[in-house]
C-alpha cells in the first residue's frame, strides 16, 4: 500500500487533476486503516473537503472553476508532501510535524487531532497555496474563492462537532468549562483561521524571500499547535476524562467519523 502511494505521487507537483488528489487521498486513508494511524482522523476530514470542492467544480459554482482545481492540488499536496515526509523519517513543516507526532499517542481527543491538521492545513498551507495559484496576478482575484474552501471546511467541522458524541460520549461535559476562558482546544475558529491565512496569503504573495516567511510563519503556528496539544491546566484533567471515554479502536473511529463528514456534506 505504501509503495503505491508514492508511485502514484512520487511529488504531488506530477498531480493534475482533483481526481488524482482523491486517488491519493483514498489510498492515505486506507494506509492510515492498516497502520491504525491517527493521522486518518484528519485524512477523512480533509477527503471529504476535496470531495466538495470536487463536486462544487463539477457544478460550476466558484468564480473561477479551473483556477479553483489548481489551487485544490496545490493546497492538496502540501498536506500529502508533509505526510509522505514524515513517513520517510523526514521533517515536514513544524506545524504538521507536531500533528503527526501526537497521533502516535493515544492521549489526545479525536477533536485535538482534526484540529492540528486543520492548524496546519489552514493557518500555513491555505494562504501559500492561495499566493502560488495566482503566480504574478493579482492576490485579490482568488479571495471569493479563497473563502468558499474555508466554508466548505468550516460546514464539515460543524457538522463533526455536532455529532462527535458518535465516537467521544462525554465531550460535551467540556463545553461548559470553556465560557468565558481563552481555550484554543474548544474556541478553535475556522473564521478566525480564515482571515489569518488570508492576511498570510497577502504577505507571502508580496514578500521577496519566501523561504524566510514560510519558516517564520511555521513558528507562529506550530506554537498554536502546542496549545491544542497542551490545553490549560484546569481543562487537563476534563480530558483525560473524556478521553478515557473515547472510542479505542482508531478504525472504528475512522469509521464513524466517515459517516458523519458525509453526512455533513449537503452538495
């Protein structure tokens, strides 16, 4: 299984189609069944979003539908190109590599690991993969569109954590310790997130040394990710607790969470 994905990959810049990015993103999934890997928490999530947006340029609804493609492979294949670093004892991005090491564990929340791949995914990868797509155009063309992938995100997260007592019972205990508190674990914000990967974008898109800017932004939002990974002392122990009633079996979750991403999908 492993050898075929990167046979099929080898660099995701040899992908050029969506079509191939969901091959690819299938065969993650599968892989990370077999290994039993936590990574396919946020695998499943992320399949679905390139499903939708699949499906959205099938029906024409973005301003820019072949514009639209090119930029879902690009921001596509930086999550894939950060995996298969990972896998090969390589360093991918800070930010990605802090979300893969804690699927090693079993003590995060399965809300903890879809939100450290969409940290990464969104908060670094998006505005980069934004300002590539547009090469020499203006940033400002692709900022509709740029939306519509953090809405269609955004409506999947909805829709995990209004059913994610399907694979963690007693999450919704945390809820009510979070008001009032700046916990990044239960205030995570794709709007937020949003708006700050697109003032990225901006900054990348101008900036004359982007290396330098990628590896400051990697800083920034890796320390984030320290935060979904360590929440506040007095949340520590509330989840541990709700941990211990999660799901064991990473398939079963898997699976669970697959229905409930499709089931959130309303194309």
């Amino acid at each position: 299984m492993r050898d075929s994905i990167w046979q099929l990959k080898n660099n995701y810049n040899h992908m050029k189609t969506i079509d191939e990015v969901l091959l690819c993103m299938d065969q993650i999934v599968e892989e990370c069944r077999s290994d039993q890997s936590r990574i396919g928490y946020f695998a499943i999530l992320y399949r679905q979003v390139t499903r939708r947006i699949r499906d959205g340029i099938l029906a024409g609804e973005f301003e820019d539908n072949p514009r639209m493609e090119k930029l879902d492979i690009l921001f596509a294949g930086r999550f894939i190109d950060a995996y298969e670093m990972w896998k090969k004892g390589e360093k991918p991005t800070k930010s990605w590599f802090l979300a893969f090491e804690a699927s090693k564990g079993s003590k995060h929340l399965v809300l903890q690991h879809l939100f450290l791949g969409i940290n990464a995914h969104i908060n670094l990868d998006l505005g980069i993969s934004a300002a590539d797509t547009m090469g020499t155009e203006p940033i400002a063309g692709i900022q509709n569109d740029f939306n519509k992938i953090n809405a269609v995100l955004a409506e999947l997260v909805d829709g995990v954590k209004s059913n994610i007592s399907t694979v963690s019972p007693i999450f919704g205990w945390l809820i009510p310790l979070v008001k009032g508190r700046d916990e990044m674990l239960l205030n995570f914000s794709i709007q937020l997130a949003r708006d700050g990967a697109w003032k990225y974008a901006g900054e990348y898109y101008a900036c004359e040394d982007r290396a330098a800017s990628i590896l400051e932004r990697d800083m920034a939002i890796a320390k984030l990710a320290n935060r979904l990974i360590s929440p506040g002392k007095f949340l520590l122990f509330m989840v541990k607790l709700v941990g211990f009633a999660e799901w064991k079996s990473v398939v079963r979750t898997m699976d669970q969470l697959d229905i409930v991403v499709k089931k959130a999908q309303t194309i």
